[in-house]
C-alpha cells in the first residue's frame, strides 16, 4: 500500500516538474498529497462505543462499495488521486487553506477549535437535478410527497435553512455550519414494480434500472437495501453507469426506520457523492477525512451524542452530516467540507457538466 502511495506522489511531483509557469510550479509544490488514502478498514472496531442493538442499523455501505470498485477497477486509484490533487489546487488557489485537517490535539478537552472561512470559488450558485427511481413490491409505497419532501431536505441540509439542534453548551462548533450553495430540483420520479425484497449494495439495481444521463443529473435509487443498509453512494471518479445514491426506501422522511427517518441519509450519502469523506475518516485517529475545521474521531458516534464527546483528544463534531448519529441530532456541513466539495463542479473536475462548466 505504501509503495502505491509513493509512486502516486511521484506522479504528482513530476506533474509539476513538467508545469513552465513558474509562479504555478511554486503553487503546486505546496500540495500535500502524504495523507491521501482510498482503501479503508473493512470494518469499524466499536468496542469503544457506547451502542445498543437498534442503533447499530446506522449502517452506510459506501466504504465498503469504494473498496469493491477499486478492486474491480485498477485505473479508479489513481483517477481519485487526480481529483484530490486537482482539489486541493483549487482550493490554494483560490486562497483556502489546504492544510491536512487535524484540529483539536490539544489538552483532551477539544478546546482547539479551527475556523475556516468558506472561499470565493466564483462557481456561483449550483443547481443539481435529480432523478428518483423507486424500486419496490410496491412502487406507490412511496409516496410523491415523501420525493418532493426529501428535495426539500437535501435543499434546507445543504444551505443551513433546517431547524438546527445544537447540543447545549456546543460552542466549539456554533459559528461552523455552512451555506454549500448546492441546490437539488426534482428532475423526474420513475416507478419500477419489482417483487426482490432486497437489492443488496453490489449495484444490482443500477444495472435493473441504469442512471439517466448521470453526467448532469443525480441518479437515487429508493429499494429495500437489506442487511440493516441504509445506504450507499458512489464517489466522484466512479464508474458513470453505477454513479448515483443507493437509499433504503423507509429513510426517507415518514418512513419506518426511525430514528433514521427524516432523510438524512440522503444528505450523508450525497455529501459523499460530492467528495466528502466519513468525519472519521475511516481509520481510526490516524486517518482523516481531509477537511481541516473537521475534528478527528476514531470511529462512528450513535445516537443522539452528549456535548462533548472526545475522542482522539478532541471534540468529536457528532451533529456533522457525515457521522453516524440520528437523524434529528445532525445538523451541518462545515465551510471546510463546503469547500472541499464544490471544486468537483470547477472546470476539469469530474461533475464540472452538472454545473455547465
Ligand atoms: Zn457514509
């Protein structure tokens, strides 16, 4: 793993070696690729979390996806390589900070608390429209109004118009939810009758029923997942005909699966799909997702988490979209992850046609 690691940061030092603008070379030669990784630990060793039978539903699948693609998929390593490095580029050069994001290390307390300024990245306002296909028995199970619903969450989730839950005395992190700018509109619901009674996460139900012009539309499927799977999302870079959001139909909001059941994990699975990372990062302490104003975590949190709650010597941020936490105790994005995932939409980056750029 390691030797992959080094011949890709080869790559990127050679990428600028070759650069003739030398204002540009000096640029490129502050991108720090040391901590990016793909593969993750197959599963979370929750010894150390507090967690009881119908709380260990929370269960996304995307990890594990990415891990099976990139087996399947030699060249999807190196593509996720360029489109983090592009990132980071971007990001520096539109004057954020690229800096590896481990805030917090300090006295056990989780008193240091990194502020990130959202950047002017001139992308403007993003519009994203979206395809839902509902695959089940019963197709008319789920109900147009629950669809239109779950817009509304991913619009007020992403720009902080959602009712906020701050836990009492959670200072650290009061002036860090974000506005993404990212807009979704219903482009289409379609309806398929199809008796499975669980699709699994290998993709099976993209191939029944493939994505619709993925290029410039979000592709989610609504199915019975199984395996006690809420859902799974494919990252930039994936493979187009399996791009797209995978949710457990009784997620979305008035569904049965309390207390994951006011569509939130359409707003986890498609932070993914915008290039964010579990706020863990996967890999106990030493891994992180990549955004600086993110505190690290060792693992996953569940429930509905008490203020503070430490972990590798910080305050772990429990009510971020990318934790695992209940629906009704999440609440934000912070400007790191914000822009961290508009460059995808930038010239060059890999959903750039779904912004018209
Ligand atoms: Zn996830």
């Amino acid at each position: 793993m390691k030797k992959i690691f080094l011949s890709m940061a080869a790559v990127g030092l050679l990428f600028t070696a070759c650069n003739d603008d030398s204002k540009e070379v000096s640029q490129e030669q502050q991108i720090d690729m040391s901590d990016f990784y793909v593969y993750t630990d197959s599963g979370e060793d929750l010894s150390s979390k507090s967690i009881n039978s119908k709380e260990s539903l929370k269960t996304c699948y995307s990890m594990e996806v990415l891990n099976r693609q990139l087996n399947e998929n030699p060249g999807l390593e190196k593509k996720m390589f360029d489109i983090e490095y592009k990132t980071r580029q971007f990001i520096a050069a539109k004057g954020g900070s690229t800096a590896k994001g481990k805030p917090g290390g300090g006295s056990g307390g989780g008193e240091a608390d990194v502020d990130v300024s959202p950047i002017n990245d001139g992308l403007g306002t993003i519009n994203i429209p979206v395809y839902v296909h509902i695959v089940l028995p019963n197709a008319n199970d789920v109900t147009n109004t629950q669809v239109q619903n779950q817009i509304n969450v991913l619009n007020d989730d992403f720009n902080s118009t959602n009712a906020n839950l701050l836990p009492s005395g959670a200072t650290n992190f009061v002036n860090d939810a974000t506005i993404t700018d990212i807009h979704f509109t219903l482009a289409g619901t379609f309806r398929y009758n199809n008796s499975a009674s669980s699709w699994g996460t290998n993709d099976s139900v993209k191939a029944a029923y493939p994505p619709i012009t993925p290029e410039t539309h979000l592709n989610i499927w609504v199915c019975n997942i199984g395996g006690g799977i809420l859902g799974y999302a494919q990252f930039p870079g994936g493979n187009s005909a399996t791009d797209g959001v995978v949710l457990l139909h009784s997620s979305l909001p008035g569904g049965s699966a309390a207390p994951y059941n006011l569509g939130r994990t359409a707003t986890h699975e498609v932070g993914h799909y915008l290039n964010l990372r579990h706020i863990w990062g996967d890999g106990r302490c030493r891994q992180d997702d990549f955004v600086e104003d993110t505190p690290s975590s060792d693992g996953p949190n569940y429930g509905c988490p008490s203020y503070p709650t430490v972990n590798c010597s910080s305050t772990d941020m429990t009510m971020n979209y990318m934790d695992y936490t209940d629906d009704a105790c999440m609440y934000m994005f912070t400007d790191g992850q914000r822009n961290r995932l508009r460059p995808i939409f930038a010239t060059g980056g890999p959903r750039a046609a779904m912004a018209g750029n």
